[in-house]
C-alpha cells in the first residue's frame, strides 16, 4: 500500500500535499521585483467619486438652462442631479473607509480630500439654495455655486483622476535604470 493511505484507505494529507492544492496564481513575467505595493487592487471609490462628480457638474448644465428658458422642470432636475451626487459622494465617503482599512490606498492625498469635501459642501448649500421657490432659486446664487463646484470638480478630476489616496508605489520595473 502507498505511504499517503493509512489502514483504513483514506488518504493522509501531509505538508507536500498541502502545498500542491493551492490555487494557481497568474503572474505576468517572471514575477521578479513584485512587491506587496504591486499586489494592491485598485481603489473603489474613485467610481462613486466619479459618478457623483458627474451629476454634481450636471448640475451646472441645468442651472444654465433654467436660467436661459425659466422652465422649472430644469430647476427641478438640478435639486435632483444635486441629491443624488451627495448621495453617491456619502456612498463614496463610505468606500473610501474601506479601501483605506482593506489597503487598497496607500495614503490620502489631503489636498484632494478637502477640495472634494468642500465640493460637497458648497453642494449642500447649492441644495437648499435650490430649494427655495421661484426664479431667485437658481439665478444668480445657484448658478454661482453650481458653477464654482463644477470647476473644482473638473480641475480636480482633470489632475489625477477622481481618486482621494495616493496610489502605491509598483516596485515592477525599479531595477531598471
């Protein structure tokens, strides 16, 4: 009888053994140079980042429009785009203390965490702006402020992506000189 079946005809796992029933793994190359940096999955809440950056900008679009055709459908739009991109920028506040705990960012870039959070913030204000009744619900003080948090989400989306943390350092290719 083989070594790796006891008495009973069961099979004894051993160390070998343990070793040879571990998933594949793909490595591209030779996996040389791989650190811990460049195992790290990308962020997640860039996207929700992104998404709210989206309709907050949107926003401003619909202000334009309200202001140039006084129909108050877009006045309506606008305090919608604008809820929902503070929803997906709580939503994106949430993931980011996740990647944070699971590692998936290096650091937080501070100068970008407190220019989205004062985009938020002035979008709270923009929301109960939108709020009141009429005309002067958007025009002049909504547009400003629509169009204020539109330029810093633009500036900020355009340097760097929407991404609040640094991103790891890859160690792949650093003994190239």
């Amino acid at each position: 009888m083989d070594s790796r079946f006891s008495a009973s005809g069961t099979m004894k796992r051993t160390p070998q053994m343990r070793r040879d029933l571990t998933l594949p793994h793909i490595v591209w190359g030779d996996g040389a140079g791989l650190g811990p940096a460049a195992k790290m999955r990308a962020p997640l809440h860039s996207r929700f980042v992104g998404f709210g950056a989206t309709l907050l900008i949107g926003a401003f679009a619909t202000d334009l429009a309200y202001a140039r055709s006084e129909l108050f459908q877009w006045e309506n739009l606008s305090v919608w785009l604008i809820t929902a991109g503070l929803v997906l920028a709580a939503v994106a506040a949430v993931i980011l203390i996740f990647d944070l705990v699971a590692h998936r960012i290096a650091a937080i870039n501070w100068l970008r965490f407190w220019s989205f959070t004062g985009a938020v913030l002035l979008s709270i204000l923009n929301v109960l702006v939108h709020s009141r009744d009429a005309y002067t619900a958007v025009v002049p003080q909504g547009v400003i402020l629509s169009g204020i948090v539109a330029a810093i989400l633009l500036a900020l989306g355009w340097w760097r992506g929407w991404s609040v943390g640094n991103a790891p350092q890859s160690s792949i290719g650093s003994d190239q000189v």
